[in-house]
C-alpha cells in the first residue's frame, strides 16, 4: 500500500493504468488504524487489478478538500482519472470487496 499527497496524487491516482482506492485517513483515527490490515491484503490480493493507496488528510488539505472529504475513513475509487465511487466508514474485506465489485 502506497502513500500519496497533494503533490503526487495526480501522477499516482490520476494518472493510474489501474482503478485506484484511495483511503483519505488521519493518525488520530481509530476506524482508519482498523482498516489498516483490510487495505494490505486487498493490496496484496488484488493487486493485478486494484491499486491501493492512503492519503493523510492533516498533511494533505488540498487533495482532501478537492473532494469535499469530511469524514475519516473515506474510500474513493478513480479509474480513467474520475472518481467512480465514494464510501464512508470502516468496513469487513468481504463487504468492501463487495463494494468494489463493479469498478474492478
């Protein structure tokens, strides 16, 4: 699992062959730590097909309010460039990997 910022979100997510699900988290955050393990096996077992990244909201206001993120975690899916989908909250792999079924 990546780190994006402001700074290279373009060239990372933007600009990705793959889908990317980007996880806007924060390290006061205790559902976004929860879904630290969830991401790295997602990662690890979609890898081919998904890319996953995380992006600190406090280091990366500009990214963050972009996309008007006011909750943490927050799960956004780009593919071609275009966010295609938006959750809000932690979450099981299974029901994710559900929520993911029609992006990937």
């Amino acid at each position: 699992m990546t780190d994006v910022t402001d700074a290279d979100f373009a060239a990372e997510v933007i600009g990705a062959e793959l889908p990317v699900l980007v996880e806007f988290t924060a390290d006061w955050c205790p559902p976004c730590r929860q879904m630290a393990p969830v991401l790295k096996a997602l990662a690890f077992e979609e890898g081919d097909r998904l890319k996953v990244v995380q992006l600190d909201v406090d280091s990366n206001p500009e990214t963050t309010n972009a996309y008007k993120v006011l909750s943490m975690p927050t799960f956004m899916v780009f593919r071609g460039g275009e966010p295609m989908k938006s959750m809000v909250g932690a979450r099981a792999k299974r029901r994710l990997l559900e929520e993911l079924a029609d992006v990937l």
